[in-house]
C-alpha cells in the first residue's frame, strides 16, 4: 500500500495536526523506540499500515492514528529496535551445520571425536555417498596431526575416506583413504609449484600427512557427491528459523554461487535456487543480498558469466544481488598462514598467499562499479587489506559511483590504511565476535606474526576514530551467528585468557549502528530497511532486556522475545 505518513517527531505534534489517512494496521506502543536514525532520541511508538511503517513518535501522536480495525499492542516499555542486520552470513551453511555432522567449534578428546564419527556414520549425518565428512572443527585439531593419523588412517577407517572440514572454512584433514582416492601422493606433490606445495601438510619425505588448506582442499572436497536439494531446502529452513529467534531480519551472502561442499564455478547456481523456492514459498522472511564470487582472477569479462546466473534471479521476493565477493587471501591461524602479510611469519619466513593481482584488481573493482554492482573483499592479513583498498582506490579514482563497497574480517590492519576507508568510502564489515583473549589469537596468531602486526588485531576502535563505516558481520557458521554475543565481545574484547587489545574496544551505540543501518548500507537496501522511519518496510524486534543501559557482560544473554517482518509477527517467544 502506498499509504505513507510522515510525521514530526516527538509529543509536541497535536493530534490534530495529522494530516487525514487511511486506517492504520497495527500500533506498537508504549515502548522505548530505538528508531537507529542517526541523532535521533528514543521514540514511543510505532504505527504500521501494510509490510511499511507510517509513523514513529510519542504515544500520543501515534495512539491518534488508530481506528477501530487497528490492532494496538502495549510494550510495557520494553525496547523495541529495528531487526538485526548480518553483512557477511552463509546462511545456508549455517543451516546445514544445524543438519548434518558439525562439531560447531566444539573441541573433543579423539576419544570423543571417534564416538560422534560412528555415530553419525551409522545416524548418517556424515555421510556423503561413499564418504564420511565432518565440518566444524576447531582449527586446534590440526596442532596434533600425527594423532589424526594414528587413530584414522587404521582399524575400521583404513579403507573408509573421512574428511574433516574446520570452522574456518579454509582447512581441513583427508585421511589416507581419501587421499588415495583424490590421487594425492608424495609424486604428485613434488610435481607441483612451490606455492601450490605449501597448501598441502607433508611428512619428511614428502608424502602427504592430510592437512589441506584453501585450493588444496577443494580437489578432495569435490569428491564428496553434491547435497540434495531437499537437504538444502531444509538447511534453508533451519537459517531462517534460527534468524528468527535471534532477531536477524536481513544478511548479505557473500558465497551465494557456491553449493555448500564444493568449487565455486563463474556458471555456478549454488544456493539461489534454495533462496528462489524459499520466497515463492512464501518461506524467505529475511532480506538476502546475494554475492556472486568471483575468481581473484577474475577479469572485467569474467563478470558477463556471472551476471548470466544473476539475471535468473533477478525480481525474487526478498532477494537482491547487489554485486560480487572476492578473496584476496586465507586465515592467519597456524598452520595454515595462508593470509597475507607484509611482514612474514616467524615461524616460515613466508608472507601467507595474496590471491588478487595487484596489477589488475583495480580493473575488476572499477568494472563491477560501472555495472552499478558492489565488491566484497574477503582480506585478512595486514597486505591482504592494502591490496584491496589500492583496488577500489582505482576505481574510485575513475568514477564516484557511491557504491558501498566493503571489506570484510581486517584481522590484521596496518595503521597506514586506517585513514583510506573513509576516504574512499569502504565498509569495514567486522566479526568482532572474533576479538577475543583466547587461544585462536593468542596461541595460533600472535606467536607467529610481528609484534607490530598483532597490535592492530582487530582494530575496531582505530578504524573508527578514522572515520570508518563499521558493519556487523558474524561468518555464520564460522562463529555464532548471535549479535548480542558479538556487541559484548566488541565492548570487552575478553577472553579466556585476559582482554584483547583493550585500546581497540568500541561502544554499545556503534555496534547497535554496525548490526541495523551499516549493515543495510552494506547491502545496498539501506533506503528500504535498516531503521525505523516511515516508509521502511516495518522488520522489528522486543528484546526482553535494556541493552541500551544493562552491564556488558549481561548483553551476551539478550533474548528476543518478538520479530517482525514485514509488519508481521514471524516470532513470539
């Protein structure tokens, strides 16, 4: 409906002030109204008319609004914020590790480990045709392969192939089973390029010990048969009903070509057909911004290929594609190291693997900004995160589209480039979850990297007082997709092992902005959601505390007690 009212806002506008509109749908009053429209104070009460929200003011005003078909519901001056935005969320991945055998970053004795394996063997959770995989786990798993070897490659798995897939995305451990049937020998390994060799975990002899990391474990992973479809449309399923229990309304997908479990390719569908059903089911109550990855290769022509794929799903309810994701680099965990740094790890004398040539990114970035589409750069390392600003530096340089171009993770920042996101108008889209005291960071980081380099670990508090535009992100499945556990650990940085980098800690009020009207802006539906203000679609949330005001350890227990999408109730708890 068309029936948008604007309103001053505030107790001082007189109900008969307002102009005369048509019957208003639902009224939600009484409440403390976090609108997150910059510089605003908190409002009422919220008056909806259709999927849109009409008015945002005081009791009074609003309450002036209703007619004898509008439902009226009393907050009881609970806090009522818009839903929470998610910048970088694989969200069906998420569903399936809800679905399938997924340690979600739970750490087990191989004791343990072993137990869940049969059992999901025989539950068959992890199977995959003739194949047994595991995703989720910790990468402190790969500080002990021998052990691995020991207890997988004998008895009852010697001839069974078991791939173990970490929460990081970017590793994994083949036993030999595997390994034979992917062809990977020491023969094969010695045939290979340097660069290529160092992704592969190697004996003495040169003879592989399982470890795999990035392009080393997709020839393995392909392996396994694809996922059904049904199988998706559940992990489908299980994202969204999670979403809505955390209040998550929205995410930017940034791998929406790739089907979980294996390659991406520029002709890829992935998971747009599951988001595509999903909304014709009437069952997509989330907003999705799809990206298509493209090869850090890639060429300006590489982008025809992936617009074909965009064009089939162009007009879908509640999905947009608002450009592409690229990858400049891996993770800086030990012992992948596969992110780019300027100065090389300690331990190898290695600077990790920058994907993206330097020489030509540039014109990727500047041919993706003509279409009128955004890049997504995945840049851990310190030199992964130069290399993509010097990229959209050159197309900025050619044109001022306003695009919303982000980069995410920034692990590792050098202080030089802290300045240049402002300047050239890149999201900083961060899991801060991430930012914490804890062996991750301490043990498999900092050892290896320079001093310098760790002390702008996840460097929140710099990047804004530079002018950044911070967007909340959670890697979803990688870490837990919950905001409120994110904000807390961007507030105190603790962990179990002291405080990361205090100085870097950033308030409450900049991670409410991160989660709703950064992260809109990051998916380019900024005008559409994001805030509470007439003319946005009405995605609401009641929380069942004052996170506005409560301590900040207590915000890692906020529950949401109501969701709105569209201006219906989609979640009552």
């Amino acid at each position: 409906m068309n029936r948008f009212l604007t309103i001053a806002l505030g107790a001082s506008l007189a109900c008969s002030a307002l102009p005369s509109v048509a019957a208003v749908d639902l009224i939600l009053h009484n409440a403390r109204v976090y609108t997150a429209e910059p510089g605003q104070p908190l409002q009422q009460a919220v008056a909806v008319d259709g999927a849109r929200i009409v008015a945002v003011g005081s009791d009074q005003t609003v309450l002036g609004l209703k007619t004898e078909t509008t439902r009226v519901i009393d907050l009881g001056g609970k806090l009522l914020l818009p839903g929470m935005l998610d910048s970088h969320s694989h969200a069906i991945k998420g569903g399936l590790q809800r679905e399938l055998a997924d340690l979600a970053g739970e750490q087990l004795p191989l004791d343990e480990l072993e137990r869940r394996l049969r059992q999901w063997r025989d539950d068959g959770k992890a199977r995959r045709g003739e194949f047994l995989s595991v995703a989720g786990l910790p990468v402190s798993y790969w500080d002990d392969i021998a052990a691995l070897e020991q207890r997988f490659n004998h008895g009852e798995w010697a001839t069974q192939p078991v791939l173990f897939a970490a929460n990081d995305m970017h590793t994994g451990w083949a036993n030999q089973a595997l390994l034979q049937r992917a062809g990977i020998d020491a023969r094969r390994i010695a045939a290979l390029p340097a660069e290529s060799r160092n992704t592969i975990g190697q004996h003495a002899d040169g003879s592989p010990n399982g470890f795999l990391v990035d392009a080393a474990l997709y020839p393995v992973s392909d392996l396994l048969p694809p996922l059904s479809r049904e199988t998706l449309l559940r992990a489908g399923r299980q994202a969204l009903e999670y979403s809505k229990q955390l209040g998550i309304t929205g995410w930017m997908d940034p791998l929406a070509n790739e089907l979980p479990g294996a390659d991406v390719r520029n002709d890829s569908l992935g998971v747009l057909p599951v988001y595509r059903e999903l909304a014709e089911n009437g069952e997509l109550t989330a907003h999705v911004a799809a990206l298509l990855m493209a090869d850090a290769k890639a060429g300006p022509a590489d982008l025809d290929e992936l617009d074909k794929v965009r064009q089939q799903f162009l007009g879908v309810p509640n999905l947009t594609l608002p450009g592409i994701k690229v990858f400049a680099d891996g993770v800086a965990e030990m012992p992948a190291q596969s992110a780019a740094m300027l100065e090389p790890y300690r331990n190898s004398g290695q600077r990790g693997e920058l994907l993206l040539d330097p020489a030509h990114f540039g014109e990727l970035v500047s041919a993706a900004d003509a279409r009128g589409w955004l890049v997504h750069v995945h840049a851990i390392g310190d030199r992964a995160v130069r290399t993509a600003l010097d990229g959209i530096e050159q197309a900025r340089r050619e044109r001022n589209s306003g695009i919303p171009h982000s980069i995410t993770h920034l692990q590792l920042v050098n202080p030089r480039e802290y300045a240049r996101f402002k300047q050239l108008d890149v999201i900083a889209s961060m899991q801060l979850y991430w930012a914490a005291a804890d062996a991750a960071n301490l043990d498999l980081v900092k050892p290896y990297v320079s001093a310098m380099a760790f002390q702008h670990t996840f460097p929140a508090r710099s990047l804004l007082k530079h002018g950044a535009t911070i967007a909340g992100a959670s890697d979803w499945p990688i870490s837990t997709p919950e905001p409120w556990k994110a904000i807390y650990q961007a507030i105190t940085r603790e962990g179990p092992k002291g405080v990361l980098n205090a100085d870097e800690a950033i308030d409450r009020q900049t991670m409410l902005q991160a989660y709703t009207l950064n992260a809109a802006r990051a998916m380019r539906l900024e005008q559409s959601i994001g805030s509470l203000a007439p003319g946005k679609q009405a995605d609401m949330i009641v929380l069942d505390r004052d996170v506005l005001s409560v301590d900040a350890r207590a915000l890692r227990d906020t529950r949401v007690e109501q969701t709105w999408f569209a201006g219906k109730l989609i979640y009552a708890r």
